[in-house]
C-alpha cells in the first residue's frame, strides 16, 4: 500500500513543483502507510494570494525581498529601461523599485483579490477531488484484486 501512496504522492509533488515557479526546491512529500502529505515553503500561499504589503516592525528575510527580486531580474536577464527623466536604471535598483512598491502596496494580486477578484486556482488541478477520487477506486480495485486473489490460495 505504501509503495502505491509513494508513486501518487510522487506525480502529486511533481505536478506541484511544475506551477510552483521559485518555490519547487522546497516541495516534498512524506508518505506512510495510509497518508501523503505534501510539504513546501510557508510563504507558497503567495502565488495564490498574493503578497500583502510589509507590516511595520517585521524581520527582515534572509534574503531580503529586494535580495529575491535581485536574483531573479538576473536570472531572467532583465534589462530595464531608462526612467522618465532619462536617467538609466540598473537592474539592482529596479530590483529596490519593486521591492519598494511590494513592501508598500503589497502584489498585484494581493490587490486585485483585495479589490474583490477571486483567488487563484494555482494547485486545484493538481489536487483536485475528482483525481483523489479517481486514486482511491484505482487502489479500491487494487485492495479488491489483492483480497480474491488471497481468498482464493487461502480456499485453496
């Protein structure tokens, strides 16, 4: 049974990791004899939430929010643009830019769902009911083949 759970629990946390953009390093699964549970960052509600603004006397992260945002302007091969009044803007200040504004208003989809819009559905696909259900009457019938198959050695 646990093998099975294992091999679900593996396709689950591979399914997740795929939308999970930044925050795939951190998923995994434990599985035990009756149960998966799939475990990742605490801050991964963030892609369906959004990010709230910072509250005045949080701890700074490590790495910081602007840190973050540094990495992946690099990673991404950013190039900004110059600012209105012509000045050119490197990539570690757009990084303080947004930083700034995030720590200020918060995502643009913490303010959409604070405007009203629903959150987003980033993990329903993957963790739906119809697909759990489909799981359990898979391993129904594996119980069922598993059970007449030892009544039957057992009669015999």
């Amino acid at each position: 049974m646990k093998d099975i759970l294992q091999q679900f629990a593996d396709v689950l946390t591979n399914d997740v990791k795929i939308v999970s953009k930044g925050f795939a390093p951190t998923i995994t699964n434990v599985v035990t004899d009756n149960s998966i549970e799939i475990l990742g960052s605490p801050y991964i509600s963030v892609l369906i939430d959004g990010r709230a603004p910072t509250r005045n006397g949080a701890t700074k992260g490590n790495p910081t929010l602007q840190e973050v945002i540094y990495s992946w302007i690099q990673k991404k091969g950013i190039q900004p643009y110059a600012d209105k009044s012509g000045r050119e803007v490197t990539q570690k200040s757009l990084s303080w830019i947004i930083s700034s504004s995030i720590h200020r208003n918060g995502t643009v989809l913490y303010q959409q769902i604070k405007a009203g819009a629903k959150p987003k559905d980033t993990f329903d696909r993957i963790l739906s009911e119809q697909r759990i259900k489909a799981f359990s009457e898979s391993i129904g019938g594996v119980f069922a083949t598993n059970i007449s198959s030892d009544l039957i050695k057992d009669f015999k």
